[in-house]
C-alpha cells in the first residue's frame, strides 16, 4: 500500500501539475481517488504511469495527464451534471463525480459497464448513473445537461450532443484523426450560437461506431 500510496503522490505531484494542471480542485480528486482501484490486478503497479493503460475488450484508458487537463478545462462545478461518453474504467467517471453534483455515464461495453459499476461502489461513489448503450452519434437524456466529455475521439462533433447542452453549457470532445488531433472545448453561449476554442494537442483511440454523418459548422 505504501508503494501505491508513493507512486499516487508522485503522479500528481511529477505528472500531472507539471502539465500544466494547477487547478485545486482537479489536484484534489485525483489525490483522493486510488486509481490501482479501477485497473485489473495484473497491471495495477503500472496504474500510475504516464501512460494509456489496457482495461479490456479492447479499449484503454486516458494518461493522467490527459484526464486532469480535461477536466481542468470542463471546470466543473458541485451543482452541475455533467455526461460522460465512455465510461471505461470507472476511473475518470469517479473523478467527474468528485467535482460535480451528478454524473451520467454511458459505456458501450455491458463488461466494462459492471466492472466499474462494482469499482465505483468500492469507492463509496453514489451520484453516478451508469447506462449501456451506442452513445457514439446519440443518446436521450430528459433535459438539458451542464457538461459533456467524450473520452474518445471524433472526427466532428455529433450535432446531437451540442443541442443537449444548457446555455452556457460546455463540451470537450478530441476531434481529428491520428495523429493529428485536437481537445475542442465548445460552449453554448446563446440557444442557436456556440464558441469552440482549440486547446491543445493529443491523442486518443477513436470511438467505436462513430462515423458523423453530418458535421456542425461553428
């Protein structure tokens, strides 16, 4: 535990904030969630490497870095829901949860669903929602939502999702293809208008079944 509880300080304290994380409040989440939690046995001593580590069917999770620069630009706020798409681990599901008041989570996999459904209740993480289903072009929700983070890439941004957003609502999303892609931050600033600011570079595996049909032009 103590070589977890080192290796726990050392991401945040070597990784993350030196990448340019200094948000207190991101800091704080991802000190408080063990991240050995979300991964499975075999590869829990490399849980906090700077690295997209293997979660099963196929699918990875995002670097430290990545996840705390997402959600230092989502910034997050306790009365706000926000939705994931791609639940994966559980992972950065629980870190949303620590930052806003309500999180809905939708995940491909029924797999990977269960596991982090079961991780999560470890962690005594109650103000989660975890759904299954192909949320790669859409997904209902009964009203308008605060935040949207897509943990895995597009090429365009679906218009569906930014139609779910709040005024003054925000979604980041990885747009392009490897290797050239993008963290897009896009804020609904009136009913019919939306800004997109371009954040920074990276990448990440692309989202199953999702070819956009349409592209929303800003």
């Amino acid at each position: 535990m103590v070589k977890f509880n080192n290796a726990h300080s050392n991401m945040v304290a070597q990784q993350v904030r030196p990448g340019d994380v200094l948000d207190a409040r991101v800091l704080a989440a991802m000190t408080a969630i063990p991240r050995e939690g979300f991964v499975d046995s075999d590869i829990a001593p490399l849980a906090y490497a700077d690295t997209q580590l293997p979660i099963g069917c196929g699918q990875t999770m995002l670097s430290p870095i990545q996840e705390g620069r997402f959600l230092q630009a989502l910034n997050l706020q306790s009365h706000e829901t926000v939705m994931e798409l791609g639940t994966g681990s559980g992972y950065f599901t629980a870190l949303l949860a620590q930052l806003a008041g309500r999180v809905v989570s939708v995940e491909f996999f029924a797999e990977l669903s269960e596991l982090a459904s079961q991780r999560l209740d470890q962690q005594g993480i109650e103000n989660v929602s975890l759904q299954v289903g192909d949320a790669s072009k859409s997904w209902s929700l009964p009203d308008r939502i605060d935040a949207i983070v897509m943990t895995a890439a597009y090429v365009s941004v679906p218009e569906h999702y930014l139609h779910q957003l709040k005024v003054g609502g925000r979604l980041l999303a990885v747009t392009g293809k490897a290797p050239a892609m993008s963290v897009q931050l896009i804020q609904r600033v009136s009913e019919w208008d939306w800004q997109t600011e371009s954040l920074f570079e990276t990448v990440i595996p692309a989202v199953i079944n999702a070819e956009p049909k349409t592209e929303f032009k800003f």
